[in-house]
C-alpha cells in the first residue's frame, strides 16, 4: 500500500506559485527593483531582487512567466544597476560594485542611511548569475543580459571588502566606513566567500576563507553533530544558489560531512528544540517549528503594549539559545524542504492546517506566534509580505523539485572557480 | 599624568569598617627595624604578595612584606569580595521579583536599602580582612611594612626611609583601573572598581562604558537595585573573548533586568549640565547622547610598574604589559621575581595566587616550576555567570587541532528546570577523535561552582569518557557535565560497534 504523501505535488506547486507572485506584485518594472515588504513606503531590497533574478528562470520553466517578459525584467534589473551612480557618496547606488543594502524604488538611491551590503550584494549577483547561466540564447537581448552580469561581477572590489583584516568586513558607509560588526561563526556569507574568491579582477586571497571557517563551532547538540549556527536561515540561503550535496571543504573533509548533510541536521535541531520547547511557547512541537531571522511581534504595536511576555519584533532568533519569544516563520521550515523532505513535507502541512492565518492567498507571512493569539483564538501574525521569505521559498522548492536553480549554478563559472579556491572538492566539482 | 579622581563619598564609620581597618592598615602603625637581610621581600600585599609571604615565612624563609596602601589588595577591598557581597543582594533582589513564578507572593514593593547593602558589604569585607590581618602576618614572623618601595639596586630597596637588604624580591603590585581618555570624563568624576564601593547612594541613572566582567557585573547587580543602567562597549558583543552564545545569552538576561545596551558604542564626550554628566555616544554614524548621575569605567587595567625605580634593579618593563618575565615568573634580575598583575595577562586573583606559589618555590627553593603548565580557569559572575577554562574553539584553531564540542542546554538539565534556572548551557571541546577535554565554556546560575570538575579533569588528564563513569549526585546542575560525556561515549558507538552488540546481544536470546 503506498501513502498519501503528507503533502501533495499540487500544493507544493500552489505555495510555490504564490510566493513567485510577490515578485509580480512588488516590482518596479521601469527599473526591475522589487520592494523589500509589501508594507506602506517599502524601499527596495538588492537582496530580494537577487532572488527575483534568480526566480524568473523559475517561473519560465513552469510557464507562469513567458522567457520574453522574464528576459525584460531582468534586463530592465540589470541595466539598472551598470547605469546606477557608483560613486559611493551618501545617496549614490553604490561603491566598488557594491550596492547599498534598501534603494528607493522609484529612482534606485540609497534611503535608510542604509549600508554598503557585502552579502546583500553576493545574493544579488547569485541572482545575476543565475539568470546569465539560464538565458543562455544567442539573441541580441540575451548577449545582452550576458555581458551586463560580467561587467557587474567584474567590477566589484571584493579585495577592498578585507579592510586589511583577514575576513570580509560586511557593511560599509560613507559616514564612518566599514561597519564594526560581529560576524564571528558559520553563517549564511558561504556564498559571498565564494564569489569574492571566483572573480576574474579583484579576488581575495584563499586563506580569508579559511580564517572565517576557523571561527567555526562544531557541536553536538541533542545528540547531532553539526556546524553550530542558531538561526535557521544560515543554514538554508547559501544553499539557495549552491548544490553543496557531496562537495567539501577542509573543514567538512575532517567533519566527514558536507553542507549539505549539515543543513539537514540542523534542520533536525530545529524539531528537536521545537519538541522541548523550554520556554513553553504555543503550538511548537515536531511538526511545529522555524526559529529563524524574521519579524515578529513587538511592544511598539499598539495591540500588544500592555503584554507582559517580552518580545523581540524584528530579530534572528535561534535555537537553542535564543532569541526566542514564540514566533515562528512557517516560511523557514519549507525552505528546508530539499535537505529532510521527510520531515519538511509534514511540517507544511501541519502548520498550514494549524495555523491557516500564518498564510494570505497561500503566501507565507514572516512569522506568526501562537502564543500571542488574538480574541478569535488565531495567532498573531505578522502583517504583510518580506520579499526574501518568498524567494527563499520560490528557490528551495524548486530545487526540491527539479534542481533547477543548482544546476544552472553548477555550470556558473564563477561559482566552480570559487568553490575550488575555497578549498572544495569532490561530488560535481570533480 | 590624569588628575585624581575625587568621584568618592566617603563612607561613615562603623565597627566593621573600623575592624577592616585595624586588620589592613592600622591607624599609628610603626614598620619594624628591618632585618640585616630578608630571604624573600615582597613588594605588595595583595592576594600575590600575601601568599607568596604567607608561603615563604612557612617554610622558616625570613620575609618582608610591603605594601603602601592596604593589605588584601583589589580583591579584598575593592574587587572580588566587595563585588561578589553585593551581587548576592542583587540576585536576592531579582528572586524576589520573580517569587510569583515559583508560587510564593511578592511581599508588597521590594525596596532596596542601598545603604545597608553597602554596610552588608563593609562588615563582609571586614570579616574575610581577618585571614590577612596585619596580626596574623606579624604573628606568622612577617616584617610588614607600610610605605612606598623603591629599588635602589639589585639587591636592596628602600620603604619609608629604611633601606631592605635581600636575598631574593618579588613584585606583586598589582594593576589599577584604566582610564579610557575621553574628554570631560576626569573633570564630570566617574566610578572605578576603586570608589565605586565607597558610593553611600545609590546612582538614579548610571552609565557603564565597557563590556568587560567588571563593568557587566556592576552593571546588572545596579540595575537591579533599581539603577536606570545603560552599558556601552565598543566591541560588537559583550565579553569579546568568550564564546558568543554566552554573549548572546548575557545580553538576554540584561534586557530581562532593564538594563540598555549599547554595543559598537564608544562614548566620546563628557559635561556636566545642570548636575547631569551628558555623554556623547557613537556607533557607527549614529550619534546621540544620554543624560546620567554616574559613570562607572570598566575598560581593562594597566600593571603599577611607576615609582618602583625598576631601573636601579635592572628590572625590564613596560607600562601596558608590566614587569617582562619569563615562563618561570623570574625577571631580568635573576634575583627577582614577579607574580600576579603587575606581570601577567590573566589578571584574576586566583591566577596571582597560583602565580606567587609559583614564584616563591622557584625564588627560595631552586624550583623550576612554570607558569605555562598551568590550567587557570576564570569566572564573570553576572546572573547565569560565565565561566571558562582551557582553550576557546579558536584557540584550538589556530593550534590546527580540530575540536569537537559537546553541547548540553541547561534546559536539558532536570535540576535547572526544577530551580528554573535554564538559561545557559555547558560545553566542552575535545580534540577531535579522543575524549581529551581542550577546554570548556559554562553558563549556568552557578558556573563558576561548576567549572571546577572541569578544571580538575583538565589538570588531572581525565578525558571525557570518564567523566561519564563519575557518579554524579540527581539531580543537581552539575549532571550538565556528566551529560556531555555520555554524549560524548554515544558518539563513540559507530554502526560497526553498534552491528558487533546486537550481534553479541543475539547470541544470549
């Protein structure tokens, strides 16, 4: 006897449509910015714009979007950005190839006091990347798109980024220069590392990969042993754009795992900590969970000014340490979907049956948090649509589903040649 | 040279102070004729100087000891013991706060008595002063002399107009608060571990600058009493050095007790406006700027190496590493040694200590003990305390051995979830493919009680793997410990291992 699978091919396909249609709904088409949210007066965010780059081929592939409109869209992003003022100062678009973290949507200038975004800007030209491997045409327009991501790969300093220390720093503004973050540990800059350490003009030295893998934790908690990181989305967003699936590095060769295999175990920990549940939140168990950088509830929000639970509004809350105020995001679980299926597939399902309020015309909200329900026993969810949650989604499940996104990917060569320098080997780099 | 801070009020006396006193400078004290030749003269009569002076005189060596303020150093008078009286307050306060969540009713409004918590601390201070008493060394058979020491050659010093022939010195001067150069901060007064003990009210709004363990134990024990408390650091986290999960779980309970924080924040500014101290603050390109009552400085401290005359010794030093020694704690006279502060980079009292027994048996008995072999372990006792000893997963790095780091959650500890204590966790690091233990970090509401098993399985060369065979009492906080080693001897149970036992096991059906 076979069984129902725990969710159907047409409901992944349904959600995954849905979350696609954010970049629909949220874009300028004059100059190819998507909004960061779909809140009031939203900048754009050049992050989620790499993922709408990155999704297009996507909705190609599964006739949403015809490849002529998908080859405007991109291309209207792309000269934006060759065209866009490089000159760094405050309400410029960017310096050294790099790109400021929110732009207005109507005329691409910094807003925010924004920062210089070294990963923001590495997702984005994933995004570039990725549509220069899919439109692949010898026609005037995708010769175009082509030679307009080598001149926004060639173009950024990722050699500047070092500051003189040994790793990238990540933030930079015209005001007072680089950023003093901490960034110590794994997380989500894999690929960042890599497209700094795979450019043909201003690459970096091998070894700064290297000195961010020694701050590394390699920890075995709840009885798995995995590259430590709290929040969910570190272990999925790299892996959004990379098929880390039997290649490794030196730090995976002596773990005798790969990053791939990592995210699965963390995705594990995540369900682990959901069933412990210490803090003794509303609706988390097994089939229950997503800790993850998101919004979420606040003290600010009028209807929640007199709660007594303290609450973190927008925060990278982890596992197992926290920050953890109950909220979860049901987009960070699916997007796990292509590491542990198996657990994936009913945790969407559950949470989409529990907690129905958590999505809006099947988009996921960035989080909800059942321990904040409201007088009709709903949880509270947070309002509006984030453009990176419905990327994210967009691009996990389509590698679940066909590798689509991976495989483009594979044969990037930047990606290969970063890969390498990086110290990877095996699996499909061979 | 900085002005002198005068941030101090001066506290009224009472018995214990009067006793403390009596026991680390006595009013109309009078220094002994000095012998015609000491075998061991120790400079400074904190927790160094006292042990290492303790220690020699024990062993019939004829010492002198000499310190120009008070015996007991920092940690007696204005660090450990002082700190620690009042953060148990604080912890009480905060309990109290929290009774409703274990079932007990608040009593009405907690209030704190500043002034009686600081009077708990004096006749604490005093109590403990005993075991170091000015009678106790004299009565031991030390020379104990109040007044500056000065070197006046390689084998003599002078205090207080006496010259002090010896065979063998040690230098145990210890280190004294570094003051951040900001403008206005000398003339706006400020707190250092130094005066900060001596306040009789408690500060309406402080401000803390620097994350170090001083200025994050003061912190919170401050806000706690009901200080509005803002802590500002320059570096990105609290406590740079000490895993981030502990950071990240410190910056969680500090905004549980109210506290803002301020990291990547340097204040650059100081004036006073209308009896309030204004501070400019800047992270970033963001600036703004906080009104205060008081500021407390917790950013590192500098060895007292000034006005020793060090010179006339043939003593090497500098002012931001202190006296130069080598790994047997000897300096650049061979006849004189150093210990505690005033040479090392690990400033805590427990690491003066071992250091003077160090230098003592090297100094007076041709020893050739060395500093490197030791396991120092240390503890910032904000509320859950970190504690740590050995190597930091970086460390090990840079060594290139590969760690591997058993990780057990107090949640996951059934007597932290019974006291309700969860935040926290234990982790040990091993060398990758043994169960030799490298190092560990603990947060817990008793680490520093905790890492001691650690330490003596460190310094005893138990792996992990035994420390799953130790008993260990159920249920307390420590089990975290014992469970991080059957975490560890489950890793060890490979598919072959675990294919040959149900094979074994098959063969008894």
């Amino acid at each position: 006897m076979i069984s129902e699978p725990p969710m159907a091919e047409q409901t992944l396909d349904q959600l995954q449509r849905a979350a696609f249609s954010y970049f629909l709904q949220a874009a300028n088409p004059a100059n190819g910015l998507i909004a960061d949210t779909t809140r009031d007066n939203s900048p754009s965010s050049i992050g989620v714009v790499g993922f709408a780059l990155s999704a297009y081929p996507v909705a190609v592939e599964r006739g949403w979007m015809t490849r002529a409109d998908a080859v405007q869209r991109s291309l209207a992003t792309l000269r934006f950005f060759r065209d866009s003022d490089q000159s760094g100062s405050p309400d410029a678009t960017g310096y050294k190839g790099f790109y400021y973290h929110f732009l207005d949507m109507q005329t691409g200038i910094r807003v925010w006091r924004s920062e210089l975004s070294m990963v923001d800007t590495a997702m984005l030209l994933a995004g570039a990347l990725t549509a220069a491997s899919y439109f692949d045409a010898e026609t005037d327009e995708e010769i175009e798109l082509r030679g307009i991501v080598d001149t926004l790969y060639r173009r950024i300093d990722w050699s500047w980024t070092l500051g003189g220390k040994a790793t990238i720093r990540l933030g930079w503004k015209p005001e007072c220069g680089f950023l003093n973050y901490g960034w110590d540990g794994y997380n989500e800059a894999i690929v960042l590392y890599v497209l700094a350490l795979g450019s043909p003009t201003h690459t970096i030295a091998g070894d700064s990969f290297e000195a961010w893998t020694a701050t590394y934790q390699w920890e075995n908690l709840y009885g798995h042993d995995f590259l430590y990181a709290g929040p969910l989305f570190i272990h999925q967003f790299s892996h959004a754009w990379i098929d880390f699936r039997g290649i490794q590095d030196r730090f995976m060769r002596e773990k005798r795992c790969d990053y791939f295999e990592n995210s699965r175990r963390a995705t594990e920990v995540q369900r682990e900590y959901a069933r412990r549940n210490p803090h003794g939140f509303a609706g988390y168990d097994e089939a229950c969970w997503g800790v993850t950088a998101c919004d979420g509830p606040s003290h600010q929000q009028p209807e929640l000014a007199d709660e007594p639970r303290r609450l973190f509004g927008y925060a990278a809350r982890g596992v197992p340490y926290g920050p953890d105020d109950g909220t979860l995001s049901g987009w960070a679980a699916m997007a796990s979907l292509p590491f542990a299926p198996e657990i994936v597939l009913g945790t969407a399902r559950a949470m989409l049956d529990r907690y129905p309020e958590n999505l809006s015309d099947l988009q996921y909200a960035s989080s909800f948090n059942p321990s904040l329900s409201r007088a009709d026993r709903r949880a509270w969810v947070s309002a509006g649509l984030f453009g990176l949650d419905q990327g994210i989604v967009v691009l996990m499940i389509e590698n679940y589903r066909s590798q689509l996104i991976w495989r483009l990917m594979r044969n990037s060569h930047p990606i290969r040649t970063g890969l390498r320098r990086a110290g990877f080997r095996g699996g499909w780099l061979r | 040279m900085l002005p002198r801070n005068d941030f101090v009020s001066v506290a009224p006396s009472e018995t214990s102070e009067r006793e403390w006193r009596e026991n680390v400078h006595p009013d109309g004290w009078r220094n002994p004729a000095p012998a015609a030749r000491y075998h061991l003269a120790v400079i400074g009569a904190g927790t160094a100087g006292l042990v290492a002076a303790h220690a020699a005189a024990a062993l019939g060596a004829k010492v002198a000891l000499i310190e120009r303020h008070l015996l007991g150093g920092d940690c007696l008078n204005v660090g450990c013991v002082p700190s620690k009286a009042i953060i148990r307050t604080s912890r009480l306060v905060a309990e109290m706060r929290h009774a409703k969540h274990y079932g007990a009713q608040i009593p009405g409004d907690i209030r704190v008595d500043f002034s009686e918590v600081m009077q708990r601390m004096r006749g604490i201070r005093a109590r403990i002063s005993r075991a170091d008493s000015v009678r106790r060394l004299v009565s031991a058979g030390v020379d104990v002399f109040f007044g500056e020491a000065r070197f006046t050659g390689t084998q003599t010093l002078t205090v207080d107009g006496a010259t002090l022939r010896f065979k063998k010195a040690m230098v145990a001067t210890g280190s004294r608060p570094d003051t951040p150069s900001i403008p206005g901060l000398v003339e706006a007064g400020y707190l250092t571990n130094e005066n900060v003990f001596d306040l009789a009210e408690l500060p309406r709004r402080l401000l803390v600058i620097g994350g170090g363990p001083l200025g994050c134990e003061l912190a919170q024990a401050f806000s706690r009493f009901g200080s509005k408390t803002i802590i500002a650091q320059s570096w990105p986290l609290f406590l740079p050095l000490e895993e981030r999960d502990a950071a990240q779980i410190l910056s969680d309970a500090f905004a549980r007790d109210g506290i803002e924080v301020r990291l990547n924040t340097r204040a650059v500014n100081v004036r006073v406006e209308g009896g309030h101290k204004l501070v400019d603050l800047v992270s970033d390109d963001y600036k703004s700027t906080v009104a205060v009552d008081a500021i407390l400085t917790g950013t590192g401290r500098v060895p007292n190496v000034d006005g020793l005359n060090l010179e006339a010794a043939g003593v090497d030093y500098d002012h931001t590493g202190g006296i130069r020694v080598d790994d047997f704690l000897q300096t650049t006279n061979p006849r004189i040694y150093a210990a505690g502060d005033a040479c090392l980079e690990d400033k805590f009292t427990h690491t003066a200590d071992a250091s003077a027994r160090i230098a003592v048996r090297n100094a007076l008995f041709l020893g050739r003990q060395r500093l490197s072999a030791l396991t120092i372990p240390w503890c910032t006792y904000t509320d859950p305390e970190i504690a740590h000893v050995g190597l930091y997963v970086r460390q090990a790095h840079e060594k290139g051995i590969s760690v591997k780091t058993f990780t057990i959650p107090m949640h996951d500890v059934d007597r932290a979830i019974a006291d309700g204590e969860e935040a926290g966790f234990v982790k040990i690091h091993v060398k990758e493919g043994s169960d030799r233990i490298l190092g560990a970090t603990i947060v817990a509401r008793h680490a520093g009680e905790m890492i001691n098993e650690i330490t003596l399985a460190m310094v005893a060369g138990i792996g992990l793997r035994t420390l799953a065979d130790v008993i260990h009492t159920y249920p307390t906080q420590g089990e975290a410990i014992k469970k991080a080693a059957d975490a560890y001897n489950r890793t060890r149970l490979t598919p072959f291992r675990n294919g040959l036992l149900r094979k074994w096991l098959r063969g008894w059906v």
